[in-house]
C-alpha cells in the first residue's frame, strides 16, 4: 500500500522549546493512524505542519505525493482539516457555514446544497441546521465542524483531537462517523491522548513525547512490547503493600509496581492463570489479605505509562 | 493514486472571468455583512459614538471654537461650526472602520477559523479583502445615520448631489485603506481583548492631529505641519469642500493645497505598502 502522508526527520522549534524533534511519519493509504501522546508532546504542530499551516525548521513531508512546502496549493486540494478547536463562524446558521466552507472550495453552488443537506442529516444537525451557532452546544458545534472539513470529501482527513471536551454519548457518535468515512476509503490521521480512542478507531498507533515517535505498532504489538499480562492486587491492610511487593516480586518477570495509597500492587507475569495461581499462594503464604485479585491484559495505559515513564528518565540523566 | 482523483468526483466551479482571488473575497465579505446583521448590538454601538460626538460638539463647544476665515464681524454663530464639525466627524468615523478589522481578525485567529481558511485551496488575499470590503461597506451605514444626525442640527451639503457623492465615494475608499492598515495589526494580535485596545490606540492621535475638531492653525506651530500632512486633515478638507461647508484658512501645504489628490495619493499608497504586509503575515500566522 502506498502512504500518503510521509514526514521525515521534521523539527520545528519556538525559540526555547523543541515541539518537534526529528519526527517521522507514515500513513498508508485508507487507513487510519493515532498519533498519541500527552499535552506539549507535538501532536498539533505535526498536523500544522502537514496541513501546510506551519514551515518546519527542517525535515520534509508530503501529503497524497505533493510536498507540503513546495505544493502547499496541491496538498490544500485533497486534504480536509478539524483543528483541536472547532473552527467554525459562531453568527451563521450551521448551513450558512457549510456554504461558505464549500463554496471556497470552489464547489458548484448546487453540489454545495445538496452536499450540505446530506451532512446535516448525518451529523444530526438537520433540526438546528437555520439557527445561528450561539445556540449550538460544543457537541453540535465539533460535529458541524468535522461536516465542514468533509464538504469537498476529502480523500485525506487530519483530525486534531476531534472527540476533545465531547461527553461519552457524543463522543461514541463521533467515532461511528469516523469508522464509516474510512470505511468508504479516507485515510485520517487522528490525534488524540485517549488511548480508549487509539485503540478503537487507529489500525496503527504512533506513540510521541518530546516532538519524538517513542513507538508505534498496532495496538496489539504496543501490548505486547510493554510485556505480556499483568496481575493487580488490592490488599486489605495498606501496611502490608511491601509485603505483597515482595511476595509478587518472586513471581513476576519484571518491576513489580506498587501504589501505597490505593493499596495496589501491579506485577508483570509470562504465564497466564498459573501465575495468578502462584500468585495467591505465594500472597497467602506471606499472610497478606487480598481485598481484590485480577490478571489483565495490558491496556494502551500501561504501554504509555511504561514509554512516557522510561524516556522521563532518559531526560533526566 | 485514487487520494488524488477524488476532488475530481466532486463536481467543481469553472473559473469565473473574475478570478477566485474575487470570488472567495466576495464569499468572505457576504460572511462578515451576515455578521453585522446577526448582531445588530455591534452596529448599533459603532453608530452610538459618532452620533454623540455630533450632538457633543454642536451643542457644547460649538460656540467655542470659533472657525477662522468665517466673517469676524459677523454674531458667532453655531451653525457655522455645525457646517464644519460634520466632514471632521465623518472623516474620524470612517478612520475608526480600522479597529473593526482588527478586532474581527483577531476573533476569527483566535477562534481558529483563520487556521481553517488557510488549510482551504482559496486565494490567500482573500480572507484580508473579504475583510476589508466589510468593513468598508459597513460604514456606507454609518455614514447614512450620520448624515440624517448631521442633517437634523444644521449641517447641509451646499455643493449638488454629484460632489457630495464625490466626498462620500472618497471617505469610503479612506475607510478601506485604513481597513487595511487595521487587518494589519489584528494578525499580530495575540488574542481579542489586546485587539480591542491595540486597535484603536494609534486612531486617537491619527484623528485628533487633523483639522476634523479644531482649524490646524489654532495649533502650537510644530504640530501644524503633522497635522497638514496627515491624511486625515486632507481627506476632511476634500469633503468640507465637496460638501460646500466651510473650510477654515487653507494652510500653504501641499496636501491642504490639493487636497482630494493627496487623500488618493495617500490612500493609494498607504494600501500598497499595507495590503502586501497584511498578505504576507497571513501566510505565515496560525492561531495561539
Ligand atoms: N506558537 C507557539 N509558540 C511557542 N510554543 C509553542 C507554540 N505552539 C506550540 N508550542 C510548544 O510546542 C510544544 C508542542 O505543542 P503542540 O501544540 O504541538 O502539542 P500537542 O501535542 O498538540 O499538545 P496538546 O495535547 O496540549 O494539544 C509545546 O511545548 C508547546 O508549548
Ligand atoms: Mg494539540
């Protein structure tokens, strides 16, 4: 499959800080990419940069083949762009603003109508379409948004974490909109710093911190890399979390976690429910009181947390 | 590759004859006229402050400021100050057309929406046209109350239809050129509260350094010559001579000499230096 985004090596700095620091990037056609990582990590200076809002210092990148400096116009043609805030006029009508939107994109004024119409319906705002955007709630307004960066259907779609600030019935209509555009072939590239959202609508996961990818892979291979289950306890006495430490600790294949205050402890295992076995047994023998025991499968959250957590470190020394 | 044929499946506009740079600016400027109607609040406090400048002046420092070249001998009369206060008042109002541009562009970076239309395949002048056009057009408006205000105390256009429309015509392109120098400044603005103060700052001197309140030569002689070239004084004197008011005594200045070729030589300037600006730096801005 061909990429049709590709950055190389991108840096871009503002005086002191380094948003991005040599940062690559490939988005397959048809697919969708999560890049993920926390507040400051880089997520919307490398989407400014690929929708040729923002030079980079160095590095290269094209969109859909067209280089974002040399053919900002070109790249401009094919792509559409939900900024991190929605970006939509608040006195027009939600209609009046999709008509303006296609109408720079110098669509046919008929195409725009019928266009518009359908994407109200879509995005359930076929009821509030004539009233003015003051009276829209954020969830309305972020939908309106994502239906103008789709007017001219775009076959590139940067979505700047769309779902930001939506409430969870909101949200969920969001990601069904986002699932059926790739399902009709668009390719997105998504941001977001909710691993729930990665892990649901990205086929491909591009961790960054620091203006640096620190990991990608599917969700699966993240998982995988941060090692296999884990058991977490909760114990009934919090004097005896350095017990239970020490008791998981000889059955562990890595760095037992322990948080004193909520009275877990998190230990990484290779065998699935013999190690929870060996587990009790060893808890039990040490006398520690178990108030909840459970082996899982390791989320997003432990992949972020052990790669965000390790290059903290590096920063450091 | 299939990312590249899909624009081609939606169904796109020929070129018009005019361009697209005219088109998306037209397509901006009908947004911001849709604002102005939307919110009749703005409009109506934009047409506030002349108004009462014009009931201010004509009624509490008219007899004060007594107009030179008017007869001496003759009984101070208000009227003749009513006569001249209008153009200095239109000519201070349509200057201020500028802080609405810069207001307006600030709002739309800060809301991001700045960050949308540079993603879009418009022309990249045409959100700043768009822009300026508005806020131009608005002050046709404005201009209307204020003459019915202007009317309604005594002031009249002594001169015909065809050069009072000369002076409006005139005040209407200075309202765009300094539109224009406003849009300039907005894109620098970090946010829209600093706009709402940046804005305006630099129009307090601009407007009261001309001769639209006060005669240039009841001022200290080293700020005669600033006032005698600042466009303002020149576009006022055009207009107080189009309209047939009076004028006052006519400095030796060049721009007081001639003034309806100085205010089009000013603004045909002032928009070639500023336009390219405002462009570039809208190139280059993103929002925050
Ligand atoms: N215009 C700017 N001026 C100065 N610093 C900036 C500017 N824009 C971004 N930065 C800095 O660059 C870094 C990366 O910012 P960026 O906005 O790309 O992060 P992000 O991943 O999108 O974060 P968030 O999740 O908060 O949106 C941050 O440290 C930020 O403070
Ligand atoms: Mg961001």
């Amino acid at each position: 499959m061909a990429n049709v985004i590709e950055a190389r090596d991108l840096v871009k700095t503002y005086g002191e800080v380094t948003a991005l620091d040599g940062l690559d990037l490939d988005v397959p056609e048809g697919t969708v990419v999560g890049l993920l990582g926390p507040n400051g990590a880089g997520k919307t200076t490398t989407v400014r940069i690929l929708t040729t809002l923002l030079k980079p210092d160095s590095g290269t990148a094209t969109v859909a083949g067209f280089d974002v400096l040399r053919q900002p116009d070109r790249v401009r043609s094919v792509i559409g762009l939900t900024g991190q805030y929605a970006a939509v006029d608040e006195y027009l009508t939600g209609r009046e603003n999709l008509r303006m939107f296609g109408d720079l994109y110098h669509l046919t004024p008929e195409y725009v109508r019928t266009r518009t119409t359908e994407l109200l319906e879509r995005f359930d705002l076929a009821d509030a379409a004539d009233r003015s955007l003051r009276t829209y709630s954020g969830g309305m307004r972020r939908r309106l948004d994502l239906a103008a960066s789709l007017i001219a259907k775009p076959s590139i779609l940067f979505l700047d974490e769309p779902t930001t600030g939506l409430d969870p019935r909101s949200r969920l209509g969001l990601w069904e909109v986002i699932t059926d555009l790739v399902a009709e072939g668009t390719t997105v590239l998504l941001t977001t710093q909710y691993l729930e959202e990665a892990d649901q609508l990205a086929e491909e996961i591009v961790v960054i911190d620091h203006g640096r990818v620190i990991a990608q892979g599917t969700s699966d291979t993240l998982k995988d890399a941060v090692g296999g289950n884990r058991i977490e306890v909760v114990v009934v006495d919090p004097a005896q979390v350095s017990t239970a430490v020490q008791a998981l600790t000889a059955v562990a294949n890595g760095e037992v976690i322990a948080d004193a205050e909520e009275r877990r402890v998190s230990a990484p295992v290779s065998g699935g429910s013999t190690a929870l076995v060996e587990a009790v047994r060893g808890l039990d023998a040490a006398g520690v009181g178990i108030a909840d025991i459970v082996l899982r499968r390791p989320t997003l959250d432990d992949v972020f947390l052990t790669l965000t957590g390790h290059v903290a470190e590096e920063d450091a020394a | 590759m299939s990312a590249t044929d899909s624009l081609v499946s939606v169904p796109m506009r020929s070129r018009p004859i005019f361009g697209w740079a005219l088109h998306d600016g037209f397509v901006v400027a009908r947004r911001n006229l849709i604002q102005t109607v939307r919110v009749p609040e703005l409009l109506f406090f934009s047409l506030v402050q002349p108004v009462i400048f014009v009931l201010l002046f004509a009624f509490v420092f008219g007899g004060a400021i007594p107009i030179p070249g008017a007869d001496p001998t003759a009984e101070p009369d208000t009227s003749v100050y009513r006569q001249y206060l209008m153009p200095g008042i239109f000519g201070q109002t349509v200057a201020f057309a500028a802080a609405a541009s810069t207001v307006g562009l600030a709002e739309d970076m800060h809301r991001g929406l700045i960050d949308r239309f540079r993603s879009l395949p418009m022309a990249s002048g045409a959100v700043l046209f768009g822009r300026t056009f508005a806020d131009a057009a608005r002050q046709i408006l404005v201009l209307t109350v204020l003459s019915i205000t202007g009317f309604l105390v005594g002031w009249r256009i002594n001169d015909g239809v065809i050069s009072a429309i000369g002076a409006f015509a005139l005040l209407l392109l200075f309202a765009y050129t300094v539109a224009w120098i406003g849009a300039w400044i907005g894109l620098y603005m970090p946010n829209p509260e600093t706009a709402n103060t940046a804005g305006l700052v630099w129009l307090f001197p601009l407007t009261f350094l001309s001769n639209a309140f006060v005669p240039i030569t009841a001022m200290p002689d080293w700020l005669q010559p600033i006032a005698q070239w600042n466009p303002i004084s020149s576009l006022v004197l055009a207009a107080r001579d189009l309209f047939g008011n009076p004028t006052g005594i006519i400095g030796d200045a060049w721009p007081q000499q001639n003034p309806i070729l100085y205010t089009l030589i000013s603004c045909a300037v002032l928009i070639a230096i500023f336009a390219p600006l405002a462009i570039r730096r809208y190139r280059r801005t993103t929002a925050r």
